[in-house]
C-alpha cells in the first residue's frame, strides 16, 4: 500500500464534525476553479451535495482493503461516463478534496498528511480513470428511452414503460439509474421489472417518495412520448449461475419490481422450487397481485405467501407480520436468498435469516444506500452534544468498517 491508512484516519477524525462546511467548501472550490464543471451536477446541490462527497470521504477511508473496493470502482467509474466526467476533472476534484480538508484541519494538517490522503485519491481516481477508458468506445454514455406507457398503479405509483434506442444490456436483478429533462443531471436508481421484451421495452415501477424530486415528476408529470435518460446497468442481485438451490425470495413495495424480473426469468430457465414473500405495508403497496397470481397459477414450482397487516396498522406491524412468516418458513440452508424492497430491509432480514442457517454467501440484494436527507439542518445543541454518525458519510454502502 503506497500510503499509511491510520495517518488518513487521524487526520480525518480532526474534521469529521464539520462535515457539512467542508463539503460547501469543497464544491465552492471546484466549481470557482474549474469553469464548466458546475453544468455536470444537479442544480439543487444544497440538498443533495452529499452523494460525490460522501463516496470520496467513505472510500479513502475503506482503501485499507483496495481488493474489496475493485469490482465497486470499476463499475463506479464506468458510470460516471453517464455525468460526463472525463479523465482531466479527476485531479480537479482532489484538489478540492485536499483544499477543503485543509481548509478544516488548521494545524493537524501537515505535508505528511497531505501525501497520503492524494496518494489514496490517487488510487481511487485511477481505478474510475481505468475502466471508464476501457468501455469499449461504442457503448453509449447514456441510452434515450421513450416513455411508451404511464399507467396509475396506485395513487401514489406509476408502472412506466419505456423504449430505450438502442439494445439495453440487461439482466434481470440489476437496476438502472434515471434521469428526466424536468431535472436536469439528477440520477435516481430503479429495478426494472423485467429484462428487455422482444420489443425492447422494459417496466419501471415508481412510488412517489414525499417530497422526492423525481419519484414525483415520473409518477405525477411523465407523459407518453417524453425522453428519459438510462444510465447502465449495475448491480449483481441477478440468479446465481447453474444453481439448483431453491430459492427463498421477499419483496416489499416496489421491490416486487426485482422480483418479478427474477421470477420471468427463473421461468425462461425452466422454474425451480421458489417461494416469494410479497410483504405489504397497505393495500396500496400489493399493487401488482393480478401478475403474482398468473405467475403462482401457470407454475407448480412457485409459492407466494402474501404478508400483509390490518388497514390502519403502523409500518412495524407490517414488518413483524413479515419476520413472523420468515420465522415460519424454517430452515434456509442451502438456499439462494434475494431481498429487494425498501432501504433498512436487507439489512434487518439478514440478520434474522441467517439465524435460520441462511448461507451469507448465497444472500443477494442491492447495495444498501443511505436517504440523503439534508433537509433539516443541526441546531448548535445537536452539534455539539449529539453523538450520532456523520450525516454525510454513508457507512452502510459498503458494509462496517474493518
Ligand atoms: C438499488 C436501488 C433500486 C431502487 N429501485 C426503486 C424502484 O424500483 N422503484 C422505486 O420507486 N424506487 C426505487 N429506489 C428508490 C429511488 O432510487 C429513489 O430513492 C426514490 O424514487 C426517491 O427519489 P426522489 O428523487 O424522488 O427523492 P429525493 O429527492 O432523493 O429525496 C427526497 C426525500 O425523500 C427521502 N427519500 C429518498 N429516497 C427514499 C426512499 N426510497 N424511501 C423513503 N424516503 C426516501 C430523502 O431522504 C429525502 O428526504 C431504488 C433505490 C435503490 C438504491
Ligand atoms: C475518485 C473520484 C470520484 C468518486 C469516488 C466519485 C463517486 C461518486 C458517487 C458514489 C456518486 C453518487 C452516484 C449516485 O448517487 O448514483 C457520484 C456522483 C457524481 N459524480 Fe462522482 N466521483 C468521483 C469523481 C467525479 C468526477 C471527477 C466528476 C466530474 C466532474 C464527478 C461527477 C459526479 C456527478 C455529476 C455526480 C452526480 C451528483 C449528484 O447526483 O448529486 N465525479 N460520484
């Protein structure tokens, strides 16, 4: 390793409870020197200026272990073709990086310091630099697709079908990134809930989050013939290669979208013994059961267990029903596992299913983002005396530290 993590560490801790300044200080920095470099991002950085940053900070603090991080780079990088970053923005955006930790450490910051937080940027950058360099050089950055269908799902959910222009390379289980012209550069992640049919076209389904930027302009606003922008596919939830395993798969809200994807796919396989918990918080949330019970009807290898809580009942109650059934279901050695729902599920039905002999390895789900929720800011009390995470760092993406 060219550089010494415990310096990077140390001299992290100095400014860790500014975070919020050092990151204003960090984007004022790279779009004053760098002209143009401001176009690329969302125009409401104020709430959203945690995403580039948090992933900077996090991943100089995990190089301790670059194997881990080198399938997480390459892909990373390989998407940043779609933000149009280019090799020369790179070194522009550790120098911000530098100067903004500089800017916020006074005196602990010496050369030594420096040296190795650019020599661990360094490493990061190129790792991006790389991959993105190696896509071959006909792959779009991006793909067009045409908004073919808007169809209400529920009242706060839309099932979006749309045309991207060219072959879209995707296998079911991974997600793709969305953008809309209504707001320019803002990329939000969505499974879709099928691979390609044989005309091209792929299902998103959409729930409006309070608030959201997107999920409101794609559940209240798209209209038919309207453009969206896809990123390329990422994520590795997809079926395990060969396996004969039965599988054990729960949905929850959308995250029947992945799902389904999964289940059209075991059937184009040939159909092994599945069962699926389709997890409601309300009625609204089993918005596509018509589809569950034609998949259940026309394959004697599929159960489906429906979980579902009493209308008016809190969002525990829905997940206690859920972990009730999971209990149920026993014993889940040697099972393929995939969870797919909200953000905090994965996480929770883990730990339950592999008290319940679930090999961790045969675990798949999504990678497990943090809510960038900026919207309320610290009082002077919280930020002196509340002993909670940094709000800008995303501990949960790539699992706790080592
Ligand atoms: C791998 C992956 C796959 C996903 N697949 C789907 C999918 O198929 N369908 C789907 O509808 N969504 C999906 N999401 C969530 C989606 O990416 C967006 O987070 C969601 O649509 C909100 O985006 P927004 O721009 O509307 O909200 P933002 O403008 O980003 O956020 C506005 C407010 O909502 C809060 N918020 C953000 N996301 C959520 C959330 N998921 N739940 C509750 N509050 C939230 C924020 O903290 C903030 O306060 C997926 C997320 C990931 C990481
Ligand atoms: C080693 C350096 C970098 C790392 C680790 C990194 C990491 C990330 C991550 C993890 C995200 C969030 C992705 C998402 O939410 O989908 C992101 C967003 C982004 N990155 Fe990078 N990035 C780096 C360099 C760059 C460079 C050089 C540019 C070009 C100027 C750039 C432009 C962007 C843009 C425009 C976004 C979207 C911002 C947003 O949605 O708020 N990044 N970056």
């Amino acid at each position: 390793m060219p550089f010494d993590p415990a310096v990077v560490r140390a001299s992290f801790a100095v400014v860790e409870r500014r975070a919020d300044h050092l990151t204003k200080y960090f984007y004022a920095h790279l779009f004053t020197n760098n002209p143009g470099v401001e176009a690329l991002f969302p125009a409401r950085l104020a709430e959203q200026r945690d995403r580039l940053f948090a992933a900077l900070t996090q991943l100089v603090l995990r190089l301790e272990d670059p194997e881990k991080l080198t399938g997480y780079l390459a892909a990373l990088g390989r998407d940043h073709r779609k933000f149009q970053a280019a090799p020369e923005h790179y070194p522009a955006v550790g120098a911000s990086l530098i100067a903004a930790l500089k800017h916020f450490s006074g005196h602990a910051w010496t050369p030594e310091v420096e040296q190795a937080w650019a020599e661990a940027y360094g490493v990061i950058a190129r790792a991006m630099i790389d991959a993105a360099a190696a896509v071959p050089a006909d792959t779009p950055r991006w793909w067009d697709a045409e908004v073919t269908d808007v169809r209400r799902a529920a009242p706060d959910l839309a099932v979006l079908t749309l045309r991207p222009d060219h072959p879209y390379p995707f296998t079911a289980g991974q997600y793709l990134t969305v953008s809309s012209e209504r707001h320019p550069q803002v990329w939000r992640p969505y499974s879709p809930a099928c691979a390609p049919r044989p005309d091209n076209t792929l299902e998103l389904h959409v729930r409006r989050v309070p608030d959201g930027l997107l999920s409101t302009a794609l559940v209240n606003d798209v209209r038919p013939g309207e453009t969206l922008r896809l990123g390329p596919p990422l994520g590795e939830a997809v079926l395990a290669e060969g396996s004969e395993r039965p599988l054990l798969m729960v949905a929850a809200g959308t995250g029947w979208a992945q799902i389904k994807a999964l289940l059209e796919q075991l059937v184009r396989n040939g159909g092994r013994s599945a069962t699926v918990f389709v997890a409601a918080r309300d009625d609204h949330d089993q918005y596509d059961l018509a589809a569950l019970h034609d998949l259940v009807k026309e394959h004697a290898w599929l159960h489906a267990v429906l979980s579902a809580p009493a209308p008016g009942a809190s969002r525990g109650a829905a997940i206690r029903l859920l972990r009730d059934g999971l209990h149920n279901y026993g014993d889940c050695a040697g099972h393929d596992i995939h969870l797919s729902g909200p953000p905090d599920l994965a996480p929770a039905l883990t730990a339950q299913l592999l008290d319940q002999r679930a090999d961790p390895a045969l675990v798949r789900h999504d990678p497990v983002t943090a809510t960038f929720n900026r919207s309320r800011p610290l009082t002077p009390a919280e930020w002196f005396l509340e002993e909670r995470d940094v709000p800008w760092i995303n501990r949960t993406e790539l699992g706790p530290p080592t």
